[in-house]
C-alpha cells in the first residue's frame, strides 16, 4: 500500500514518519520486505534530510496471512468497511480470538473473507475485542499501519465504545452515575477481576433508560478498558449482569448469557480525516426479556 506525507519542517525522513506513527518495526518492514521510500518521485533512505514541503511516500510491502490461523468460513454482519477498517457485529457464543477451548472464532472468521475477496493485506488485525458472551460491534484493521494508527488512538483513549446492559440488584441504581474503582485480580482465580485498592484505575459511566422493578436497562461508556470492567463495576455496585453467573448475577429472569452488548463504536479515521460513529440495534435475547418485563 502506498501513503504520502509532505514536511512541514526541516528533518530526516524518519523523524516525519514518526510523526504520522510510522514505527522502526514498519521501517525495517519496508526496507527489508520489498517496500520502498520515496522523496518527490525518488528512492530514498530513512535519514534522508528533507526540506519543507518535500513530498515523501511509503510504499508497505502486503502482509501474508498468519499459517498457523485457520480459516473458517462464516457469514460476516458487516456494518462498515474500506480499504483500512473493517467493523463487524460479533454474535453471542464466539469468540474473538482462537484459544485451547475455542476454535471458531472471528479471527477465522475474518480470514476467511479476507482470502475469499482476494485482498492484498490478509493478516488479521483485532483492534477491540468482546468477551466470548458478550455481543457488539467490533474493529477490525486491515493491514499493519492501520493497526498502529489506531493502537494511539487506543493509548489516548479516543476510540469511543457503549454498551447495552441488564443489571439486576436489591437497591435503587441512581439515574445515571459514574463508577470509578481500581480493577485488580481476584486472588482466588485466574479468570475472574475485583474492585481492590491493588488494581489498575477504571472509569465506567451509565446511565438507565428503562426500570423495571429491580431490573435495569443502562446505556455505559467505558472511559477505560479493564478485563472484565463492567461487569466487575456493576457488581461491585451491587447490580450485577443478568445471565452473568461468573459474578454473581441472575440466571432466572430470561438471559442465558452475560446481558452486555456493544452497541456504539467510534474512531478518528487517520486516512479520511474524519470520525466514524457506527451503531448496533438491541439484539433479540434483549428484546425479548424486555417484553416479558413490560408484560403484566
């Protein structure tokens, strides 16, 4: 793939593309791998010594695909895509990545299509991932430098995600509230995280739009992105997800799962100049516990 950059100041080559997240590991890439590096029209190095308004293009070698990732076949619910991003919608019970236990995931998934549209870049690139039970949009880039554009983004916090969930508790949730607790590992488990002093800083906001006696449907913004962050917030509130019975929450009001879906995803597109905002519908095990709430 082929980008452009014009100097905006007296420099070397590589402190320009520094600037625009160009990595020593990409440079290498690009000198070692068939890429190329041009100022105004003409083959250059990375200490090449630019002038103000020199043109530079990168030329990125493609990325094979990963051998030891198979690529399994499966249709993809696309909500928007382009030659650098790709955002899908994960369904319930995938995985994002494949595991020991888990083997049909949405890195096969992705592969596959990549292989089946012939793209030049057919490495898979998980930008955000979602817990196997948990539903939502997801994002995906599409070769290397875009990985790292937005992996910035992701350091700044900038890449934006909501979260529809059911949370059920013995108390009143307030209106709308923001969860500020330090996430750490439970001693007595590999798998599970709680609210303790030890932790690392997370930040949740919600807020409710819908109550139904002790059950809640809350719209959340995650300000950072801790394993398991909401649902150690909500339990650690005394309002734990329904369907997540590895926190304690309640597995007889409809919900088989964990009740958590990622319904808004957006980004500062690097190549477009532009932020994209994507939104997801309540999916249908959702729907359907509302209707039994809302029925008499």
């Amino acid at each position: 793939m082929r980008f452009d950059f014009v100097a905006d100041a007296k420099g070397k080559v590589k402190t320009l593309l520094k600037k625009h997240d160009v990595s020593k590991s990409l440079l290498a890439k690009i000198k070692f791998s068939g890429g190329r590096i041009l100022v105004n029209g003409e083959p250059q190095n990375a200490i090449y010594l630019l002038d103000v308004g020199d043109k530079v293009t990168i030329d990125i070698p493609s990325e094979m695909a990963f051998e030891n990732l198979e690529a399994v076949d499966a249709p993809l619910n696309i909500h928007y895509e382009d030659e650098h991003f790709m955002v899908l919608e994960k369904p319930v019970g995938i995985a994002s990545i494949p595991s020991v236990l888990h083997s049909r995931t949405m890195a096969n998934f992705v592969k596959a299509y990549y292989i089946k549209q012939g793209y030049e870049n057919q490495q898979v690139h998980i930008v955000t991932r979602l817990d196997k039970d948990t539903s939502g949009l997801m994002l995906f880039a599409k070769h290397g430098y875009a990985h790292a554009r937005l992996d910035k983004q992701l350091q700044k916090r900038l890449i934006k995600k909501r979260y529809y969930a059911l949370v059920k508790g013995g108390n009143r949730l307030e209106e709308e509230g923001e969860i500020i607790a330090p996430i750490a590992r439970d001693d007595t488990s590999i798998v599970t995280r709680r609210v303790h002093k030890s932790g690392k800083y997370a930040h949740t906001s919600y807020r409710c739009l819908a109550n139904y006696e002790d059950i809640y449907l809350v719209d959340i913004h995650l300000h950072t992105g801790r394993t398991h962050q909401i649902r150690v917030h909500f339990t650690h509130m005394g309002f734990p997800l329904l369907g997540d019975d590895l926190y304690g929450g309640s597995l007889d009001d409809g919900m088989d799962r964990q009740a958590l879906h990622c319904h808004h995803l957006s980004f500062y597109h690097p190549f477009k100049d532009k932020t994209i905002h994507l939104e997801s519908q309540l999916p249908a095990d959702f729907q359907r516990v509302l209707r039994q709430l809302e029925t008499p």
